[in-house]
C-alpha cells in the first residue's frame, strides 16, 4: 500500500472519532429528557390515617435551582393525580412560591405579576395549579410553599391505602422554553380505615384530563382564595370541570415524557465519514 494511501485512511479514522465525539458530546449537552429533574417538590404531611367521609389537607412545597448560572423558573404546573374512588381534591390554595421563593443570593422579583388558574377533572381523578411569570425574562430560584390542597375521602370508600400522586408536575425554565421539565415528585398515601389489607390503589394518570376544558373558563383565575373552587367540587367537580379552560400546559404527561431531540449532526457526519473510509479499501 502507499504512503500517500495509508495516511489518508488515518485522516479519516481520526476525523470519524471526532465527528463520533461530537455528536455524543452535543447529546449529553442537548435539552434534557424526561428523567432530567430541575428541581424537587416535597409534601407535608407524607400520610393520613382516615375515615370515609374525612377531609385533610397537606402542604406542597418546591425547590428549584434551576441547570445552570443564568437558570430561573417561569412557571409551574402542579399536577396531583387520585383514585376518584377514595378521594377527591376539593380545594388547591395556591401560595405565593414566585415571590417567597427567593431568599439571600437567589434572584427576587419581589413585584412580579403571576398569572394564575386553578382546574379539577373529579371524573378523571386529577386537578392542577398553573402558574407562570408575566415577564419570564429572568425567571426565580428558590424554596418555598407552592399550594395548600385539601382532600376528601369519599363516604363509600372501601377499607385501602388510597394513593394521590404529584409525578405529572412540571416546571418550565428560562433555558428550555420549549421543554416542561420534571421534578422530582413525592405522593401522599391515605390509610382509610386502616388501610385493609394493605393493597395501595393508584391513580390513573388520565391523559384525557383536562381534555374537555378547551372553551370555557378555568374554575379559579388571578390569585387563588380557594372559596369557588371549594364549592364547585363539593358539589360534583365534573360539572366545575365543563367550565373550565385549558391551561398552556395542557397534556403535561405527554410533553414531559418526551424526550427533546438530541443534536445528530455530529453523528451523521461520522456516519458519512466511515462511508468515505470504507469506499476507499
């Protein structure tokens, strides 16, 4: 073989692994996948130990640093899933986690304007808080409270460890406009009179919820006193749900669950390069 020939085989092997390395460097640098968390949410208390016909409430707080330097939080949906069997969530009291987040170097937007809207899909066991940052340019870090939300057992439900869940929230960062990202997501359990024999009943995780809300008004907008939404669902949160509108973050299971597309340019210039390589043997 020449020289010429073999250096030129070299040439190539040397650039498809930096083309490979490329491609695999810009993957791991490209917008997260769903088992990317930018932040945790926590629940206070974690357990009840209830009776039909009881109601309970419990604290969800969240802290979020962001990914990076410049990072910042501009909205949020929190998503809690039920078995409508045992439970119902009768009321979501929002607090003010956009303005109590932030504390010593984290940012602070004190006179931040918050949009806000409160839902409740009871024939499909979920409700959810949305919220987002009128002017998203910077975005907040922090630790604070998110909602207060208070939840009735129902009067016929079967002796069962009833199991309310948070894994469908998520939180949209000024780096990844285009990406709700996930938390990490605790749940609440419910022993209803003692639990019975231990079987733990889960939620659904309906992704038509929320589906019908797309031309009516959502049961609670601007800042949240709980009374409406309270009522609504005491007195049957399918008929609040039939007025309710569609948050921008609407199917969040889905956007969630999908993986953001890696960068593949590196990758297929490899791919071309090991063509080359191979055409001259």
């Amino acid at each position: 073989m020449r020289p010429g020939r073999r250096s030129g085989r070299a040439a190539l092997a040397v650039l498809v692994g930096v083309a490979l390395l490329v491609g695999a460097v810009g993957a791991l640098a490209g917008p997260a996948s769903a088992g990317d968390t930018a932040g945790a949410l926590s629940v206070s208390p974690e357990s009840f130990d209830v009776e039909p016909g009881d109601t309970v409430a419990f604290e969800v707080a969240m802290v979020n640093d962001g990914e990076r330097d410049d990072d910042g939080v501009y909205g949020l949906t929190l998503r809690l899933d039920y078995p409508s069997e045992y439970l119902t969530v009768t009321e979501i009291e929002s607090a003010d986690w956009f303005r109590e987040a932030p504390s010593g170097d984290d940012r602070s937007q004190p006179d931040v304007d918050v949009s806000e809207s409160v839902e409740y899909d009871d024939e499909r066991g979920a409700a959810r808080l949305s919220q987002s940052l009128d002017d998203p340019t910077t975005g907040v870090t922090g630790e604070a409270v998110v909602a207060t939300v208070t939840v009735r057992v129902e009067p016929d439900a079967e002796p069962a460890v009833a199991e309310l869940g948070t894994r469908e929230t998520s939180t949209d960062l000024t780096s990844r406009r285009d990406y709700p990202q996930p938390l990490a997501t605790p749940s609440v359990t419910f022993n209803v009179s003692g639990g019975g024999d231990g079987e733990v009943v889960t939620p659904d995780y309906d992704d038509a919820a929320f589906a019908d809300t797309d031309d009516g008004e959502s049961a609670s907008d601007g800042d949240t006193d709980g009374g409406d939404a309270s009522d609504g669902n005491a007195s049957g949160n399918t008929d609040a749900n039939e007025g309710e509108e569609a948050n921008g973050s609407d199917g969040v299971g889905d956007s969630t669950g999908d993986e953001a597309p890696a960068p593949v340019g590196g990758v297929l210039l490899g791919v071309v390069a090991a063509a080359l390589l191979l055409a001259r043997r």
